[in-house]
C-alpha cells in the first residue's frame, strides 16, 4: 500500500471560476476528495474532476457544535491518509483562513510523517479590496475575527483599516448559533463607538457568489451598524478615520521628509 498523502485546497469565493489550476490537478489525481462546499454548483464541477467526491456536509448535523464539527471532519480526513491513499480535502474559500479542521488535519498528518500541504486560494479579503477599490498598503490594514474582537483587548489604530470577519455569528460563545448573538450587533457598535466616532461611514460587505448576484456593499454610518441586517458570510469594513499625524521628531533626527 502506498503511503498516505493530504492536499487541502480551496474553491475560492467566486466557484468554480476562482479554483485554481493547481487545486484542479490535485482534485483529479486523488484518490478521494472530502469536501465541504455550501452551493450545488461547485460541488458539481469538483464532481466532475473526480468521481469519488465525498460531502462533509452530513458532519454539521452530527457535531454538538462547531469546533466538534472540526473534530469529526479532521478524523475523517486523517483515516484516509492513513489508510495510504492521496487524500484531497477542499473548503469554500481560502482553506487557510477561518478553516480551524484544514489546520489541524495538516499539523496531524505531518506529525504522523505524511507529507502534507494546503495550497492558496482566492479569500472573501481578496475580493472585498477589489470590490471596494481598497489599497491596504495606503493606510496599512488590520483583521480580526468580530467576537475575538469583542472579548480581547487588542489594541485598535485608528489610522488604518479595519476588517471584522465571520460578523454573521458575532458574539455567540456557543458555536451553535448561524447568526449574530441576541447583543451580538449592538455589543460591536458599541465597541467600535469607543475608537470611532458616530457618523464614521463603514461598509457591511459580502462577495459575490454566483455570476447573478452583485457583491453586497452597504455603506452606514457606525450610529446604525446595530441595526444593520447580516448574514453569515458578512464582512465589517472600518475605513481608517485619517492619515496617522507625521513623526516630525523621527524624521528631522533622520532628516527624511515623507
């Protein structure tokens, strides 16, 4: 029996047009390939690169909740690795980003001493600064996910861009929930109203998805964020209020002139 192998790839945000050529390959040339999309339409083109495509979708109504839903996906994934066959897992979107079972199963499967990779893919981020026109290195960029952004105190620049993902489950420390937490929206305007002022414009954001639907860009002002609808594929984007004030100091012991 040959030995094991795993590849984790993604769909990207707008599929099938966003996988990419060496996703597509690894798809054809494995043995099995364990997926987790959400819309009929890709999971019927990676059908058609392999015919021994297995759903993962069944896993979500086995799990008490997400993180045991992970659990499940990484113990389905490795018993085909080590049962010696090349193994393809393929996740909507980057797999990297927000996939806590691509991390997991890669970090098992090399520990174990079988070759592992996750390759890249086009992100919701990706498609949010061309849909929106935004240049991250212009003010610099910052990203946290909307409930660790409640919890933690990180500390916040105003002076660069903000991005809050997964705001469509925002607040909710069961895992259970597919929406934003009953204080959830109400909770992050309140956060946010501490670093930004009140008619500060930010954008509540979704990608397209299907070549019917036009991306989600809907501009309001921070006073009206807890009113806002989401869904669980929103995205908060939190321009920066201004250009950071120049380091005059720095710049004259240097004598730079930005």
């Amino acid at each position: 029996m040959s030995k094991g192998q795993l590849t984790i790839v993604g769909t990207g945000i707008f599929a099938p047009a966003h996988i990419s050529q060496e996703a597509i390959r690894h798809i054809q040339s494995s043995d099995v390939v364990f997926a987790t999309i959400p819309d009929p339409l890709s999971m019927h083109y990676v059908q058609k690169l392999n015919t021994n495509v297995v759903s993962m979708g069944d896993l979500y109504e086995a799990g008490e909740d997400r993180v045991d839903t992970y659990e499940m996906m990484v113990t389905r994934i490795l018993n085909a690795v080590r049962e010696g066959q090349r193994v393809c897992a393929i996740y909507y979107g980057h797999p990297g980003i927000f996939v806590y079972a691509a991390h997991k199963a890669i970090k098992l499967a090399r520990e174990e001493g079988f070759e592992a990779n996750l390759l890249p893919a086009i992100s919701a981020e990706d498609c949010l600064f061309a849909d929106l026109g935004i240049d991250p290195a212009s003010h610099g960029c910052q990203a946290y996910e909307a409930s660790q952004f409640l919890f933690y105190q990180h500390s916040i620049n105003s002076y660069s861009s903000l991005i809050l993902w997964q705001l469509g489950v925002v607040g909710d420390t069961s895992l259970k929930l597919f929406r934003p937490a009953d204080n959830g929206m109400a909770m992050l305007q309140d956060k946010l109203l501490t670093l930004y002022p009140a008619d500060h414009k930010v954008t509540v954001y979704e990608a397209a998805t299907l070549p019917i639907i036009p991306p989600r860009i809907e501009e309001v002002a921070l006073s009206e964020l807890s009113e806002t609808k989401v869904r669980e594929i929103s995205t908060l984007f939190v321009p920066a209020v201004s250009f950071p004030p120049i380091d005059h100091e720095f710049c004259e012991r240097w004598q730079v002139q930005p």
